[in-house]
C-alpha cells in the first residue's frame, strides 16, 4: 500500500509548504505543444493543479489523501479524485502533461512508470521535481538547522528521502530526457512561518508519534538565541526537476 504520511497535517502542508517558482512553470509550459489535458499526480493540495488549470481546459488532479484533496484549491476545471499514482481509472492516451511534485520518491517506480506510458498521449511531457534541505542565510542558524535535520530528526525520515538528498539522480527516468536547469524558491520568513514549515515533516510527525512531544518546539526555542519573533530571514531551497518526452 502506499504510503499516506501527510493526511495528519494536511492544514499546515496547504498554508505553509512552499510554492514553486514561476520560472519552473515558464520551463515547464515551453515543452508541451498541446494544452487539452493535465494529470497532476500526488497533488496534495493542489498547487500545481491550481497554475496548470490557467493554462489547460482539463486538469485531472489525484492523491492518495482525502485530506489533502479538502485543502486543495478549487475550479471548474480540476477534477480531483482519490487514486493511487500506479493504477487510475483513467482512459489511455488522455494527457498532454503528466507532473508530480515532490511526491515521485514515494512511489513504485515500475508500476507508476507504465501507467504514464498508458495514460499519456504520444509526445506528451513528463515532469518530476522536487526540492532538497533549506539553507538559512545566518551561518549559525543555518548550522543549528543542519544539526536539527540530520541529527536530531534524521534517523525519523523514511528511507525515500534519500532520493531527496540525491536531487532523484537515483530514480530511473524511461522517457527521452531534456535537459532542465535548476531552480531555486527563495522566501523572506519569520521563526513563525519557519516553524510553521517543519511541522508538516513526515519525519516530526513520527517523532511526534513515538515520543510525545514535538521537536519542533524546542529548536525554534534554540534559534530564539539569535532571532526575535519578529525578525525576517531568508531561506534557500534548491529546486531539481527530471522532464522528458513519453514515447
């Protein structure tokens, strides 16, 4: 069965995960040549979704989580459903695009891989992206966050974060390759919206699970030392996408 390690915090992942950059969408959008129909794969709460449905006539938007689905963005023109990223309901050569965000390393790469060839259209775009670890722009706080990852939380992540942490070099990719530059989301943040963000971790939601108490408390508390609540830092994160052509 698939892994469903977001429906617990599906409000904070639809207010505080970050939101791709529109120059990912421009690079996107200039591969494909015919814009009747979107799939949208693990789509969460429907960000993507939400930008390719002010493009396409049809986005099909899926996801393992009826809790995701309740947060997500609404309009005509998405038609969200319930289903898992290896076996739809939906009819062979329907899409134009197929995406999935940050969801890829969750999946059975075999299966999902033959349901795009069945679902996609011939010359349709496939693209995956995902993005790694923020950087804080402060060296110290950006060495007390490292700690937190990987020390702290680290043994908590499941073992497909490692495909993360490879930026999905290690995810096979049976379409015809183009290359893709690399994008990066920037965001002036508060500890607020900081910890607002850590809280919707698979990882802390487990930790939670097994110890009872959030570790997320007590680093914001550690970062105190050297932000107030109402200071504004910035925060890097570094965006990888794998795009290609369905034959």
């Amino acid at each position: 069965m698939p892994k469903d390690n977001f429906s617990t915090q599906a409000a904070l992942y639809a207010k505080f995960r970050p939101k791709y950059p529109a120059e990912l969408y421009d690079f996107l959008l200039s591969k494909v040549t015919n814009f009747d129909n979107a799939w949208d794969c693990a789509t969460g709460n429907g960000q993507v979704a939400s930008h390719l449905s002010t493009i396409f006539q049809e986005v099909f938007a899926t996801d393992i989580s009826q809790k995701q689905l309740d947060n997500a963005h609404q309009a005509d023109n998405i038609h969200y459903s319930i289903a898992q990223a290896e076996q739809t309901e939906f009819p062979a050569n329907t899409f134009d695009l197929i995406t999935v965000g940050q969801a890829i390393h969750w999946f059975d790469f075999e299966r999902f891989f033959a349901e795009v060839h069945r679902v996609a259209k011939p010359e349709a775009i496939f693209a995956a992206w995902g993005y790694g670890t923020l950087t804080i722009d402060n060296e110290k706080a950006n060495a007390m966050f490292q700690n937190f990852y990987q020390e702290q939380i680290g043994e908590y992540w499941d073992a497909e974060r490692r495909f993360i942490d490879e930026e999905y070099q290690g995810i096979p990719f049976p379409f015809e390759m183009i290359e893709s530059p690399k994008f990066a989301m920037n965001y002036q943040w508060t500890l607020s919206e900081l910890e607002g963000y850590l809280n919707t971790w698979s990882s802390v939601q487990k930790y939670i699970k097994i110890h009872h108490e959030n570790p997320v408390d007590g680093f914001i508390e550690s970062l105190k030392a050297i932000y107030k609540s109402s200071d504004i830092f910035m925060v890097n994160f570094p965006v990888f996408m794998k795009i290609g052509i369905v034959k």
